[in-house]
C-alpha cells in the first residue's frame, strides 16, 4: 500500500543520513568500512532508527489523539443537538398543552359564567312572577275584601230596610187591631 507523506519523508531523511555519515567515515578513516566502521554504521543505525521509530509512534500517538479529540468533539455535538432537539419538542409539546389547558380553562370559565347568568335570570324571573302572583293575590283579596264589605253594608241596609218594614207591618197591624 502507499505509505503516509510523513513516513516516506522520515525515510528518506534515514537514507540521507546514512549515505553522509557513510561519506563522512570513508574520508575520516582513507578510503575503505573496515569492521569497525561497519560496527559504527550499524550501531548509528539502529540509533536513527529507534529515534525515527519513537518519533513515528509519537506523531501516530498525536494523530490519534488528534482523531479522537475529533471525534469525541463530532459525538458531543451530535449528543447536543440531540438534547437540544428533545428539550425544544417537550417545551414545544408543553406549551401546546398548556395553551390546550388555557382554553379549555377559559371555555370552562365561559360556561360557568353563562350557567350562573342563567340562573340569575331564572332567578329574577321566577322571583318577578311570585311579585307578580302575589300582587295578584292581593288584588284579588282587596276585590274580595271590597265586595265582601260591599255585600255586608248591602245586606246591613237590607237588614235595616226589611227591620223597618216589618216595625212598619207591624204598627200596620197594631193600627189596624185597634181600628177594629
């Protein structure tokens, strides 16, 4: 497979490495990598490469701390949104419900007021037809009273007028027994 940018670079600055340390000895020492030489090449070597492998695992370990400093940032996002998305429809259902509550509040609120003016008009009703029965009751007890009165003074001067017929029938008659 194809290895990353910074891999091929680290590589590449090994060989170089390499190829100047290899010149630099062979014109230190004359000309030729005696058995020492090649023990200081494979020594020096290993050195780079533990140096380039300890920094190849630090960045490997930076980039994927940076990947899950990443991720980790994508997920809390999501997790935020997620939330914010839940409290918006439960204070979005909440205000449905109490606006619904409200309503039905105000409706029963309504009712309750048009129940009560009703009876206060039956009320008022009822109360203006007993009034009314009982002005009539008192009418009619005048008339009554009235004719009563009237009857009893009639029949007062009846009794008066049949008193003084008969006082007069019967001076007639003591008239008449003392004319014979």
């Amino acid at each position: 497979g194809a290895q990353p940018a910074y891999e091929e670079s680290i590589e590449s600055r090994l060989h170089a490495v390499d190829r100047n340390l290899e010149h630099a000895l062979n014109v230190a020492d004359g000309t030729a990598t005696g058995p020492s030489v090649e023990e200081r090449m494979l020594r020096y070597q290993r050195e780079v490469d533990a140096r380039a492998s300890a920094q190849l695992q630090v960045e490997l370990a930076r980039l994927r701390s940076d990947e899950f400093v990443r991720l980790h940032a994508e997920e809390s996002a999501k997790a935020r949104a997620e939330v914010a998305k839940v409290v918006r429809d439960q204070q979005a259902w909440h205000a449905t419900q109490l606006a619904r509550l409200k309503a039905q509040e105000v409706a029963l609120a309504e009712a309750a007021r048009r129940r009560e003016v009703a009876f206060e008009s039956s009320c008022f009703d009822h109360r203006q037809r007993m009034l009314a029965e009982g002005e009539a009751l008192r009418t009619r007890e005048k008339s009554l009273h009235e004719s009563s009165e009237a009857q009893r003074r009639e029949l007062g001067a009846e009794t008066e007028r049949l008193r003084r017929e008969r006082l007069l029938i019967d001076e007639r008659i003591a008239n008449s027994l003392r004319a014979h």
